[in-house]
C-alpha cells in the first residue's frame, strides 16, 4: 500500500478515534528493517500529520552504529515524532558487552533532542539487552523507559522494581504476556496485536488498573493465541493478513517476506474464530 493511498485510509476510518494515546508506526512490526531511511522518515511524517496532537508519536530510530542511530533519531524529530525507540545494535552481538551498550544508549541520549526508549527484541536480534545496563541507563534523564519483548517477566518485574526512583517506564513488549506485565508493575505495553485487537487490549490495561484480576485473565487467556498467530508463529505477513480479515488494511508484505498460503490464511482466521474474535 502506497503512502498516499495510507493516507486516505486513516482519513476514512478518523484517525482521531484512536483508542491508543501513543502510535508506533515502525517498530519490527512496521516492516522497520525492510524500509529505505527516506521511507521511515516519510512514514513518520505523514503519520504525525494525521495524528491528532494529544497523540504521542514514538518512531523507531535504531541503526546498527552509534552515529547512524544518532543520525537518524534527530531525522525522526524533524519529522515529528515526540520520542524514539531504539532498538538494539545487533549485526556484531558477540561484541555487545554491556558495556558497549551502554556507551552506545548513552551517546544516543545525549545527542537526541528527544527522549529514548530502550527496545530489547531477542526473538528478532538473538541480543538481549543486559539488566545491569538497563539499570545504568534508566538514570540518564533522556532515557525515559524500555519496550521488554523478552518474555522473562522475572526480569520485568524487577525491573520495574529497580527503576522506582527513576523517571522510567517498563512497557511490555507483546500482548501475550501483558497482563502479567501489568500485575508486576509495568506500565502499558507496545503490541503488534493493537494492531487487529486494539480496543480488546485497552480493556485488559483498564481491567487490570480497577483490579478486576479475574475478568482481566479471562480476557488474556482470549489473546495468548491469537497474538502468537501474529508473532512468532506467522509474523507480519500473519499480523497483515488478520488486518485484512478484520476489516482494515494490512496490505502486501515487502520481499523477501511472502503472503501466507490459503492453507495457513484459513488456520489463521480459526485462531481468531476459536477465541471468540471472528
């Protein structure tokens, strides 16, 4: 899907009645790795435009070197966006001491004039970002959180215990483990299944902040399949397609991803159809 033809979309469906206060339109789910630097750039301008100005824009921004990252956060600036994920650094992960990844964080936050959010993804980068370093650079005043898709939520929940004194959010980084992020303290998630279930999840976090565990569970346990389906299972030629059975556009995937086959498209809308969705 074109651009312009995007643009028309968000336009026809008001933009503005987003349930969600914060739009990430380039993450690993926005096809991030797969886009020239002129498009993620594009991208993020044209979605700032549609925005309402109470939305918080969050841009993916990180590179495999500190001063691409460094060169493109601010990009992502001028084109809009309130704040940056940045992923991180992976090609050399055998060189990716805690250490290098904090000098690296640490550059990145002094030279973006917006804030940083931490984004580990082991599933897509085989690094994980180190708690010791999480907890160095939850104290830089510029670095405002970390998106965790780990799935460890030991680690979540200490790290949100870790961090209390700071000005630093956890966020979670799927939906199929969010509700036990809430429980151990995070603060929202970023989920790639917002995208197909987005008013569904809304209601977990506000199950979950009035304390209504039970309903809470019973609508997490509604998502767990579903979100794999998305994720791990069909990635974002699943997540695409699911967009496209609920109504809205997914759209075709850039090569070198492929379309799902009938096969997989019709076990994909039985996931959905089982949990109660289709």
């Amino acid at each position: 899907m074109s651009l312009a033809a995007q643009d028309v979309w968000w336009e026809e469906r008001g933009c503005r009645k987003k349930l969600l206060t914060t739009e990430t339109p380039s993450p690993c789910f926005g096809e991030f790795p797969l886009l020239a630097p002129r498009e993620r750039l594009e991208l993020v301008s044209r979605v700032r435009r549609a925005l309402p100005r109470d939305r918080l824009l969050l841009a993916g921004s990180g590179c495999e070197s500190t001063r691409a990252t460094i060169e493109l956060t601010g990009s992502m600036a001028e084109a809009g966006a309130d704040a940056a994920l940045v992923v991180t650094p992976c090609y050399y992960r055998g060189a990716m001491s805690s250490a290098a990844l904090v000098q690296h964080y640490t550059e990145v936050a002094e030279a973006s004039p917006i804030p940083v959010v931490l984004y580990s993804v082991p599933a897509n980068t085989s690094l994980e970002l180190p708690l010791e370093a999480v907890l160095t650079l939850a104290q830089h005043p510029n670095i405002i959180g970390i998106k965790d898709s780990g799935g460890d939520i030991t680690r979540i929940g200490l790290t949100v215990h870790k961090t209390q004194q700071e000005d630093f959010q956890v966020l979670s980084g799927s939906a199929g483990f969010l509700l036990a992020s809430y429980a151990v303290g995070a603060s929202g998630g970023i989920c790639a299944l917002a995208n197909v279930l987005g008013a569904p999840l809304c209601q977990l976090e506000h199950l979950c902040r009035q304390g209504r565990w039970q309903e809470a569970r019973e609508l997490q346990q509604r998502l767990i399949e579903p979100n794999a389906a998305v994720t791990r299972r069909f990635g974002i030629p699943g997540l695409k397609k699911a967009m496209d059975l609920f109504g809205y556009y997914g759209g075709p995937c850039r090569a070198p991803l492929a379309p799902l086959s009938p096969a997989q498209v019709e076990e994909l809308r039985g996931t959905f159809s089982t949990n109660g969705w289709l």
